[in-house]
C-alpha cells in the first residue's frame, strides 16, 4: 500500500494467526458476556484516574466526520450527587406512577426497577454522557455535527467495556426526561443529556436479573 498523502499515517493495529485470531474472539467474547448492568453499588472510591482513562477510552470511539460530539461530566461531589438523585427520583416517580404504559411496566418487571435511584448518591462516580448536536464557532455561527446518536452510544459502549475491564460496574440510567441535568450540570445550550452512569465496585453479593441473551441464530441472519 503506497502512502496516499500527507494527512495519512500508516495503521498500526496487530493482526493474529488464525488459530490466534479463534482463540482470541472466543475469550473476549466469554469475557463480554460477563459484563452485567448493576444496579447494587459499593462507595469503596475509585481512583480519578482510572475515570480519566476510562473516559478517554469512550472517546477512542468512532464518530460522524471524527467530531467526537461528547462531553463525559465526571461527577463525584456528594451534594451534587444527592441533587441529581432528588430530580431523577422526581421524574422517575412520574414516569413509574403514570407516564410508562403498562406494557413497559410488565416488560421491566425482570429488571425489578422502581423510582427509588439510591445508586447516584452511593456509586462514587457518576458520569453524564453528553451528546453535543453542534459546536460553536467564534464568530458564533454554529457548525453541524453527524450522526450524533450513534457516535454517542458508540462511546458509551466503549465506556461499558472499559469499565467492565477495569473491574467495575455501571448502569446505563436513562431518567426521563432528562432536562433536568442539563440545568443542574449547567451544560451549555448545544449539549443534551444521553446517559447518566453511575460507576463503581459492585456491592457485597450484588444480586443481578437471571436474564438469559439471545443465542446466535436469534442475532444473526447469514447471507453466504
Ligand atoms: N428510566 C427508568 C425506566 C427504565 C426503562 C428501561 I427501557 C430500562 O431498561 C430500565 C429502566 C429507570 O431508569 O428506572
């Protein structure tokens, strides 16, 4: 392969043997399979850097014309914590008591979820996934970022497999409607929430729903 021009470097990925390449894809995928959501945390702290790294992990993510059209809010301090667990239980409530029909009540009986958040005051962690629909420029126009959603959820499941490497847990909570921390998080007007998740070690005998996935020929349709 020649050098095409001078905004190229050349990749520098491994590639394995086939064999290798088996042994590989079958361990990392027993591996994956591990990762749960969690929902019982422990407040044992975890180090600043290891969030740091593993939010530089999420942004290692593909994006839409490479913008990377995120922001990771890195929250720890407990009143902040204990704010945003008093909105979400707020909407949440809401949503619990009247807003889901009740077909989505009976699909997320196996999850065993209420309002109640206590996870957003215990995890020592939480972090609000942002997804930023256009940047500004100086002059104040703005300029579009792409395929926002789907970078986004790209990053945060590069941030779920960090976090399962790293030995922790997380949550993907999606309170709604989430206005709420954008105010309380007093993010700027081209940034929405996505996500909040909180991060942590597991609680002592974390309990997880005996949830079974989809077998392979449930997922995948060959065409050979
Ligand atoms: N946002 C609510 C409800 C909820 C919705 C789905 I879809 C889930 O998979 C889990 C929960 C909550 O976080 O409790």
């Amino acid at each position: 392969m020649q050098t095409k021009n001078h905004l190229f470097i050349t990749y520098e990925g491994e590639t394995f043997s086939s064999d290798e390449m088996k042994k590989r894809a079958s361990s990392f995928y027993a591996w994956a399979d591990k990762r749960r959501s969690v929902r019982d945390f422990s407040d044992k702290p975890v180090p600043k850097e290891v969030m740091e790294d593993l939010i530089m992990t999420a942004s290692s993510a593909p994006s839409g014309a490479h913008k990377q059209p995120w922001t990771f809010c890195l929250i720890s301090n407990a009143s902040l914590k204990s704010k945003l667990r008093e909105l979400a239980e707020e909407e949440e409530k809401k949503s619990y008591e009247g807003r889901m029909s009740e077909e989505w009540l009976e699909d997320l009986e196996p999850l065993g979820t209420n309002w109640v958040k206590e996870f957003i005051d215990i995890a020592p962690w939480i972090v609000v996934v942002m997804k930023r629909a256009y940047e500004l420029n100086e002059d104040g126009t703005k300029h579009n970022n792409y395929y926002v959603a789907e970078s986004v959820g790209l990053a945060a499941g590069f941030f779920l497999m960090a976090v399962h490497n790293a030995g922790l847990v997380a949550l993907t909570h999606t309170p709604s409607p989430m206005n709420f921390i954008s105010k309380a998080l007093n993010r700027p007007e081209n940034e929405r929430p996505f996500l909040l998740i909180p991060v942590g070690y597991p609680a002592e005998n974390a309990q997880v729903p005996a949830l079974k996935r989809k077998v392979k020929e449930e997922v995948i349709h060959y065409y050979e």
